[in-house]
C-alpha cells in the first residue's frame, strides 16, 4: 500500500551524480583536444631565444715578400773557351756574307815557358766595296781582338790568318788566305791601344804579308 505525495529521494542523488561525472569526462575531453594545452606542453626552451654565436675576428695575416731568386753566379771562361768567347764578342758569330766569323782557333802553351801563350787565330773577313777597304776592316779587327787577347793572356806570340772568298782563272771560288799578320809578345807590349792608328799595322808587326789582289 503506498502512500499518495511522496516520492523516493534515491533517483535524484543518482541523477546528481550521473551529471557530475559527465561534466569531469567533458573537461578530459576538451583538455586532450584543446591546442593550448599542447603549446603549454612544449618544453620551455623552446620560448628561448637561441643565442647568437659571438663573431670570431679572423688575424689578417700580410703577405710575405717572396725572397728574389739568386741569379747564378757567371762561369769563368779559361783556355780556348775564353778565347772563342773573345772572338765571338769582338767578330760575331757571322760575316756579313754569311760565313763563320772564324775557321779555327788554337791556345798553345810556349815550350819554353807554359804560362806564355801562342794563338793562332784563322778568321774570315767581311766583303766590302773594295779590296782595299777590306783589308783595312781586317786591320782594324785585328787590333780589337790584338787587345782583347792581351787583356786576358799572357802572349809569347799571336798568329793572325785571314780569309776571303777568291775566285781563280777558271771562275771557281773558295775561300783563300789574304792576310798574315805575327806580333810577338815584346812587340804587343809597346803598342798604346787607345792611339794606335790601324794603317800602321803593317809596319809594326813582326810578319805580314798581304795577297797580291791588295797591291793591285
């Protein structure tokens, strides 16, 4: 038998309790998916500024002068070498008709005292317009190297032969013998180069002798 007006207290706490723990699920809820939560999640340091690296100054290293290189130390030329080397710098290497300034040379040393030296020197002569202007070109070279010679040598006797292109009687040329001029030391020693005239060289050498084509 029940009474009319009262009703049982037991469902309205039931229901009170059913909507608490549906409104704790909703703040689960919406804290999982809420991006907040997730920026606040993100490690601290993430909000700090990353520090500058400090700027290392670089050493300005100057350049070195590089040390010149040493130039080689000129050889000294002796014996024959030294007297080719004579004969080129006063001659040249060539004629102006295009022959070897030189046929041969040869240092001998005198047998009665080696530190002396006998030169034979057998040279080419350049052309010229006439046969006596070159004979006096050969004079006049043979002075320049005469001093030269006596410059670096000891002389007992030097031995001049010069050379020109000579054609004979039946038209056929080659090379022939000229000029032939001897000084001897004692004789070499009294020349004064800086005023000695080459149209004297004939009569101050101890031999000459000149190709009939001069005289002529």
């Amino acid at each position: 038998m029940k009474l009319v007006g009262f009703r049982s207290k037991k469902p309205w706490k039931m229901g009170c309790a059913g909507f608490f723990y549906a409104f704790v699920l909703l703040v689960i809820v919406i804290a999982i998916i809420d991006p907040s939560t997730e920026e606040n999640a993100e490690p601290a340091s993430a909000d700090v500024e990353a520090e500058e690296p400090e700027e290392v100054e670089e050493e300005v290293t100057e350049p070195q002068e590089e040390e010149p290189t040493p130039e080689p130390e000129p050889v000294e030329l002796e014996g024959e070498a030294l007297l080719e080397q004579i004969v080129i710098d006063e001659l040249g290497e060539k004629t102006n008709n295009d022959s070897p300034t030189y046929e041969s040379i040869a240092l001998n040393d005198y047998a009665e005292d080696p530190n002396k030296k006998v030169i034979l020197l057998t040279l080419n002569g350049n052309d010229n317009f006439t046969a006596n202007m070159m004979k006096k070109g050969m004079w006049i070279d043979s002075i320049g190297l005469l001093e030269q010679l006596n410059d670096n040598f000891d002389i007992q006797e030097v031995a001049f032969r010069w050379q020109l292109p000579l054609t004979d009687e039946f038209g056929n040329t080659e090379n022939g013998e000229v000029l032939r001029i001897n000084l001897y030391g004692d004789t070499i020693d009294k020349i004064n180069f800086d005023g000695f005239l080459h149209d004297n060289l004939p009569s101050v050498a101890d031999e000459y002798w000149e190709h009939p084509a001069f005289s002529n």
